[in-house]
C-alpha cells in the first residue's frame, strides 16, 4: 500500500501490519513517529548526535515488541516518549556520571546577523536553561509547553500524578524565568 | 512575584518555547535509513505471516489455548466432521434400526431359549 494511503490508519494498526510483515507499514511509521522522537530526544539531551542514537534506539525498541504489543493498552507515542525519556536519563548518567541536573550545552553550529538569529537564540538559551533544571521538572516542561501534551497525558507517560505533573510544571517554570532573566535584554526582550 | 510580573514573565517565557517549537529540526535521512534498515532486520526474524493474514499469537492462539490444545483442537473437530457425516449421509443401516424400534414385528418377540429353559418352564420357574 502506498505511503499516503497509510496516513488514515492508527499508529497500533500500522504496528500489526509490520508484525505481520509488512515493509510499508515501517516505512509509515518510521516517517510518522522518529520526528517526534527525535525532537523529545533533542530537548532533553541537547546534543543533536545524541539525539539521534536515542531515536535509533528507541525505534528499534519499538520494532522489537511488535509482535507483543496489545492493542488498546497503551498509545504508542505515550510509550515511546516513556522510552526516550528513560533512555535518556541513562545516557545522561553515563555522560554525566551521577549528576543528572546539568546537561551538555546545545552545539551552537549557527552563525549569522543578530536579527534574524534572534528566534534561533532564543530556542538555543530555553535548551540551555532547561539543561539546568532537575530532570523531571524539564521532562514536565518538554512534554507540556513544548510538545504540547494534555497534563493528563504528561502524568501518564511520567507515571505519576496530574496534581505531581502540576507542581513540575511550576516550579520548572519558575526556574525557566529565573535563569533566562539575565538574558532578556540581549534576545530583545528590553522592554518586558 | 506580583500578578503584573508573572503575567510578563509568562509571557516572555512563551516567546522562548514559541522559538523553541519552530527550532525543531527535521531527522536526517541518514537517520532515517539506519532505523528502516533496522526495522528490515527486526522484521526479518519473525515468524512467517500466514497467508490468510491471520497473526499467530492473536485470537486464534487464544481459542486453541482456551479449548486445551491443538490435540483437543483436532479431537473437536474429528467428532464435528462425524457427526456432520451421520447427519448429511442418512446411513440405511441406522434407518433400518430405527424402524425396527419404531415399529416392531413379531420376530422382535421371538427368543431362542436354552435347553433347559422346557425344564424351568414346567416348573413354573420361567
């Protein structure tokens, strides 16, 4: 079946057409699901290699319980950003040894006039920022402000609660503010 | 933090995620060849797909499990085929039974006695 006709089915459909065999049915998936697991990656690793090695791994993961998955349990993205995270986390720790509050800076690999740099620096300070906050205040945020999920769906993948997923999202905001406030000025926010 | 400085910070901080969402950068496709090529070789280790389309380990696994087994399966299924088989066929020799039954004749009443059932017959033992 051709790739555009498989943009109606649901991500577990796909899922069973690739246990059963069906080539097309991972290249639909691959096409669907790796941008957001690469973006979740990003945004809590920081670091775009990284990033990439967690989506490979997380996508082979996927692969590998095709045949076990249940429909009806669990969305596929919920348990994919579940994974990413946990990957992450791990991969942090090995990095990192046992700090998991900081993480490398983001690679600055853009140069150019300060005007048009302006939203691209913007988006590169907030990665930095939330590099300094606790892993799952920053998990919290990725999910809620910049992947944009419901708190009920950010409880679900962080296995907690919404009131829990509440007060992350708080405090993590706070700290966003806190850290970012020195650099107002300098990303054209003088006049805030 | 007053309610006028929340609200600018809110707001500032939106900014930022704003840009942050827009940042998002697309997976290379050499990325994305890694992980196809993955997928081929995953996909390669599973069982056959059956030409029906039917996944072993679905519902079909679960009914044979629920019945006991494929030996119970192929039991099951040899007493349905039989009793199909009497049903559709009429066999003439289970009509023949029947009718017997249904309508007996004197022959049905005919016993052939033992020797000395004369004996036990006189003495009124029979």
């Amino acid at each position: 079946m051709p790739l555009d006709m498989m943009s109606d089915i649901p991500d577990e459909a796909l899922l069973e057409r690739f246990a059963r065999g069906d080539a097309a049915a991972a290249r639909a998936l691959t096409m669907r699901l790796t941008p957001q697991v690469m973006a979740h990656a990003y945004r809590l690793l920081g670091n775009h290699a990284e990033a990439e090695d967690v989506s490979q791994e997380a996508m082979l993961r996927l692969w590998k319980i095709a045949p076990e998955w249940r429909r009806g349990e669990a969305r596929i993205t919920t348990w994919l950003y579940r994974v990413v995270a946990n990957l992450c986390v791990d991969r942090l720790r090995r990095i990192q040894g046992e700090s998991l509050e900081s993480v490398p800076e983001p690679q600055d690999e853009r140069k150019g006039p300060a005007e048009t740099l302006q939203g691209a620096e913007r988006a590169q300070a907030l990665q930095v920022a939330l590099g300094h906050l606790p892993a799952r205040q920053r998990q919290a945020i990725v999910l809620r402000d910049l992947e944009g999920l419901a708190n009920p769906e950010v409880a679900e993948i962080m296995e907690t609660s919404v009131e829990a997923v509440e007060s992350l999202l708080a405090r993590g905001r706070r700290g966003l503010v806190a850290d970012l406030a020195g650099r107002r000025e300098e990303l054209g926010f003088g006049d805030a | 933090m007053r309610e006028t400085d929340k609200h600018n910070a809110d707001r500032v901080l939106e900014t930022y995620f704003e840009a942050a969402r827009k940042d998002c950068r697309a997976p290379s496709s050499e990325l994305m060849a890694r992980i196809l090529a993955d997928a081929a070789d995953v996909q390669a280790g599973f069982p056959v797909a059956r030409a029906s389309g039917v996944r072993v380990g679905g519902f079909v696994r679960q009914l044979v499990q629920g019945l006991g087994g494929w030996p119970a399966v192929a039991g099951l299924a040899a007493a349905v085929v039989t009793g199909l088989w009497i049903g559709m066929s009429q066999s003439s020799a289970l009509i023949a039974y029947a009718t017997t039954y249904d309508e007996p004749d004197e022959a049905l009443y005919l016993v052939d006695l033992s020797a000395d059932a004369l004996f036990e017959l006189d003495e009124g033992a029979l």
